[in-house]
C-alpha cells in the first residue's frame, strides 16, 4: 500500500461542506455489517488494480471513531485492507493523525478524494454527509465520487438517526459508465418499535423530500404501512416476526426484496432496483 507523502496530500481544495462533526460510538455499526453481508467479496478482492484497493470513509467527523471501528471490523475479513478517512476540517485530520498505521490513513479532502498516485477505492462511504446538501446536490456529489471508485465497486450513501438505531442508505454500484443505484436498504434495532413512518425520517436526501403523492418512494411507504397493518396478528410473536412478516407482504405487493432469514432477522430491508 503506498504511503501518503504528506498527511494531508490533496490535489486540490477539497470540495464540499463540513459536517455537524459529532457521532456516537459504534454509530455506523449497522453499515459494516451491512457492507459485511451484502458483498463481502467487494472487501477481498485481489484482482487487477483491487489489490490495493481503499476503503474510504468520507466525513468521519470530529473523532475518527467511525473510520477505526470499520477497520477493526473488515480486517477480521481483510487483514491487509487500506481504509482511507477522509475530512474536509484539517483540525480534525490532525485529530485523526495518531492513529495512523500502515494500512489506516488520514487525509485532508473532500468529494474529490485524495488520492495518492497508483490508490484506487474499492468503496466509499459517505454517511450522514449529504443530509444538509440541497437535493439537486445529491447527483454531482455521486457523480464526483464516481471518478475514484473501481468498476464493480460500492458507493454507501445515507443517513441514521442520532444513535444509528435505524437507517436508510443508498447502494451504489460503479459501473464502467457511472452508478447503477442497485439497491435501498432500511436497518432498525427494533429499539425504537418497528414502524416504517419512523425511516422517512432519516431517508437519503434524494428521497426524503418525495415522500408526496406521484413519487414511487411514496408509493413504496404506503404499500409498507399497508402489509404492516395486514400483518399486524405477527407482533404477538415479537417484533423481528413482524417485521419478516410485513416484509413478505410487501413482497407480494410486487417489490423486489431480500426475504433471507440473514436479513430480516437482522433487521434490514433490502429493497433491490429500487425506483
């Protein structure tokens, strides 16, 4: 893996926008294990320039928790992963700067990552980073971000709520001419109960302001509320039987989703090819 020459090698200004910076402890939990059960491979691939291929981190925040907890996560996968955090404020690169090791960096930098020559990323997360962006910043930011990522890799974009007891997150997949967005996943402890108005909530900004007559996401939370009440006899049998159960009544209400025990007993809701 080559090293940075400098901490904070970035080509240019980084471009974007600071964010709130604060985030709790194992926040971003639920995102590994999401990335751990829905291409495990992307994390081991050797192949051609995927060799050396980052994971990058992008608006870790004020503490670089979020970068740390992921390394020790996928390297029980990947000892020899590189994982790249990123962050827009030098104060909190210089903050991040101890932990750095052979395969964890830290980097001033933005959208436009800061790559070292001969780095190639394997995947991006940007979580809870494009929230306070206008909608019509969403594609430019995806766009930007698409320059750096391999052919088959992953871009995982989306937002929690403050303790990351429920999410919602975009997934990307870099094809050879930009983004296929393959998949929306919602992910929830079950602490908060189980109510699918909750994750409209926390919807990514591209489709947290469609929630409106006409749009297929609204479409998609009314067929859910729909098989939630159609299936509410489950919640005797506790709420993860619920949820399974209102998940294959949506199901039959014509959407594509995961129906594996691995992960609705794990609380998330995989909906494939989403509108």
């Amino acid at each position: 893996m080559p090293k940075p020459s400098h901490p904070f090698a970035v080509s240019k200004k980084p471009e974007g926008q600071p964010t709130r910076g604060k985030t709790a402890r194992n926040r971003l939990r639920p995102v590994d294990n999401l990335m751990l059960l829905y291409d495990p491979g992307l994390l081991t691939r050797r192949d051609g320039r995927f060799d050396n291929a980052l994971f990058v981190d992008i608006g870790y925040g004020a503490e670089a928790f979020t970068t740390l907890e992921s390394a020790e996560r996928f390297r029980r996968l990947n000892p020899d992963l590189g994982i790249l955090g990123v962050e827009i404020e030098p104060e909190r690169v210089a903050r991040a700067l101890p932990f750095v090791d052979a395969h964890t960096f830290f980097r001033l930098g933005g959208f436009n990552l800061p790559l070292e020559p001969g780095e190639a990323v394997r995947a991006i997360r940007a979580f809870n980073v494009l929230r306070q962006y206008e909608e019509a910043d969403v594609a430019p930011a995806w766009e930007r971000m698409s320059r750096y990522v391999l052919p088959g890799g992953l871009l995982v974009e989306g937002t929690s709520n403050p303790t990351g007891a429920i999410l919602a997150t975009n997934m990307l997949r870099r094809t050879e001419t930009g983004w296929l967005r393959e998949a929306l996943v919602f992910y929830t402890n079950f602490h908060l109960g189980f109510d699918p108005v909750e994750f409209q909530t926390i919807l990514p900004k591209n489709y947290i302001h469609r929630i409106v007559p006409g749009e297929p996401i609204f479409d998609f939370f009314e067929a859910w509320k729909a098989a939630v009440a159609e299936s509410a006899a489950m919640r005797t049998f506790g709420l993860r039987q619920w949820f399974t159960a209102s998940a294959e009544s949506l199901a039959r209400r014509g959407y594509k989703l995961r129906l594996l025990k691995k992960w609705l007993n794990r609380g998330y809701l995989v909906w494939d090819n989403p509108a």
